[in-house]
C-alpha cells in the first residue's frame, strides 16, 4: 500500500493538469528504508510528449547525487496519462528500474473542456513494478504523518 500525505497527492494532481496534454512526471523522494513519501520534486518531461515521458538525464543525475547526499531514495516515480487510463504502458514497465518504488500514474484523460482546471476528474493509481510484473497496490491519503491524521482510501477497480 501506499501511504502519501494530502499535500503531496494534491502537488501530483496537480502537475499533471498542469502539464496536460503532455505528460508530467516527477519523483517523490524519502528517508532509505522508511517507505515515506515526503519530498516533491517535479521533473522537466524532456520528451515534451502527449504519449510519452523521458526525465533529463542530467537532472536525474544531480536529483540522485542530491538524494545520495541526502539518504534518500525515490519512493514514489510518477508520470501522467493525458489520454489513456492509469495504467502502465509496455514502455513504463520496461522502463521501471526502481524495485522499491511506488509507480503512481495519473490520468487526465478526462479532462474535456475543464482541462487544466481545479474540480477536474483525474485517475490516481499505484503500481510496484518488479521484472516487468505490475501489481497495482492501494493508495490511503493521509491529511499528514502527524497524530491523529484522517485517512482517504482511493481504490479503483
């Protein structure tokens, strides 16, 4: 399952509209070993692509000495759908080079005239990729880490 904060969902929701019709894509970095999502970090889609995403190879390379420096690793690899459901393509999956990863896809194929807009309907669904297996995992939304958060589950069928 993955546990990610309100604030943290919504800065992903959000750069997918924001993106739309390109695809967004971005990492959400966390302590090593703690399995916690807690720094956002958009990335630049070099491929500037409605069907596709490709991260810089060198902001991925400062982005991974800066975990490195930081013992941090990626918990949550994200990108966007702009016209098919969140799900991985053959391409995400053969691409996933993270087995500890969460991999979250966001469609924003239903953006319609609203695109872009707060009160759009997007598709928020986790992934673990390993040796090209999917396994789709629940996602809870947590007002925060701290006591007494609220918990939201968002499961889709």
């Amino acid at each position: 399952m993955l546990r990610i904060d309100r604030a943290t969902y919504d800065a992903i929701v959000a750069h997918a509209r924001e993106d739309h019709p390109d695809e967004a894509c971005g990492v959400v970095a966390g302590p090593e070993g703690s399995d916690r999502p807690e720094r956002f970090i958009p990335m630049l889609n070099a491929a500037r692509s409605p069907t596709f995403y490709e991260f810089d190879s060198g902001d991925l390379l400062k982005l991974y000495r800066e975990m490195d420096d930081r013992d941090e690793e990626p918990v949550v690899v994200y990108h966007s759908h702009t016209a098919t459901e969140a799900y991985p393509s053959r391409t995400d999956i053969s691409y996933a080079s993270e087995p500890n990863a969460h991999y979250v896809l966001v469609s924003t194929r239903l953006h319609g005239e609203q695109t872009g807009l707060a009160g759009d309907e997007v598709e928020f669904r986790s992934f673990r990729i390993l040796d090209g297996v999917v396994t789709e995992e629940d996602v809870e939304v947590v007002d925060s880490y701290l006591f007494g958060h609220t918990p939201t589950t968002v499961v889709y069928d």
